[in-house]
C-alpha cells in the first residue's frame, strides 16, 4: 500500500525526503549535549551495627527503629532493608518529583541522630551515605625528593584548597597513603629509678598535658 501511495504522489515523497536529509544534520548540529551528562542519584543508604547480635533481633531494634524514623520524612519514595547478624542496611529512594536532595538528605542526618538514643547501647552508628553517585574523575601522584611525608601532607592539603577555589565541580577530594605522625618518648630506665618515679607518672603527665579544656 505504501509502494502504491509512493508511485501515486511523487511530488510529496520527494519533499518529504528533502525535509528528512535537512532536518536531520540540524537537529544532530542543534540538540543540546554533553560528554559527561549529570546524572542525579537518588539514593541513600543507611547503616547501623552491634557486633553478634541475631539478625532477628537486629530486625526488632535496629531496623524498624530506623525505618519508622525514616517514614517521617515525606520525600522518601521507597524504603528497602536487609537484616544481618550484627548488620542492618537501609535503602531509601527519593521520589522523581523533588530536585533539592541537600535538604532532604540533611534532614536524612538529622534524623538519625535523634534516633540514636533509642537504639540499645552498644549499637555503632546509624551511618548516613548520601555519595553514593560520586565518581572519581582524577587520581593525583604527588612526589617530593627530599621532603618527608608531614612536608607533603601539608602541600597536598594546600592543593586541595586550591582545587576547592578554583575549580568547578570538584565536592570532594580525598586523600590516600597519609601517614600519621608519631612522637616516640624513650626513657632512661636507670635516671627513673634514681628519682623514685615510674614510666607510669610519664605517661600521665603527658596525657594531662594534651587535654584541651572548655575555654568557659
């Protein structure tokens, strides 16, 4: 039918086909694009833990404790747990109608925290992961011949600044193979014993010397 419909209107097909061939390369030049596309993840999970304990009981007061919290909140979409021994994870899915997910994943945290006091003591956490659609675009190698690690963290953090200032786009940059500083204190075991002290009395002494009191 089509072939006859062709045959019997030349003059449209032909300008149909025109139509085709320009509309096309203009509409390939015209569409709005990117390379990277953003995407919006719309997804959060929760964590909480308290090592040994059964799944079921896991179930009975950790989980419903945080999905109960997590049902007040009225952007939640979808609300998916699993629970371990010792483990429960909470899934939440945010529906399509909300674009401000900030605010939905700070009230996300703030109600977490008010739950804590109703979870048995002992539990670790609940632990809010709202980065769950960060990808790391860049790895940097930073390398110093003659500066020590100290020397290079404190650069690195320099950059990290910079990054932060002047480049769009960054959220977050994370640092790996930093090593923690360390004083080691050796003690003349036979000069204590001459001043009647025990490397204990040491050992206090420097601990009451880092606390930090309230300024109040």
């Amino acid at each position: 039918m089509l072939t006859r419909f062709a045959l019997a209107n030349p003059m449209l097909v032909l300008a149909l086909v025109l139509i085709a061939m320009i509309a096309g390369p203009l509409s390939f030049l015209t569409h709005p694009s990117r390379e990277d596309p953003k995407i919006t993840i719309r997804q959060a999970s929760v964590q909480a833990q308290f090592p040994g304990m059964p799944a079921l009981k896991v179930e009975q007061l950790l989980t419903t404790a945080l999905e109960e919290k997590i049902r007040e909140i009225p952007e939640v979409d979808e609300i998916k747990s699993t629970s371990s021994t010792g483990q429960a994870l909470i899934s939440i899915t945010v529906g399509g109608d909300f674009t401000d997910l900030n605010s939905i994943w700070t009230t996300l945290r703030d109600k977490m925290e008010e739950v804590k006091s109703s979870l048995p003591s002992g539990t670790k956490g609940p632990f809010v992961d709202t980065d769950r659609g960060d990808v790391a675009m860049a790895t940097i190698a930073l390398t110093a011949d003659g500066f020590d690690n100290a020397e290079m963290h404190v650069t690195a953090k320099e950059l990290r600044r910079k990054l932060y200032a002047r480049v769009p786009g960054v959220r977050k940059v994370t640092f790996f193979g930093v090593l923690e500083q360390q004083v080691h204190i050796e003690f003349d075991v036979v000069r204590l014993s001459q001043l009647g002290m025990e490397g204990r009395e040491i050992v206090d002494a420097i601990q009451n010397q880092n606390v930090i009191q309230p300024g109040g």
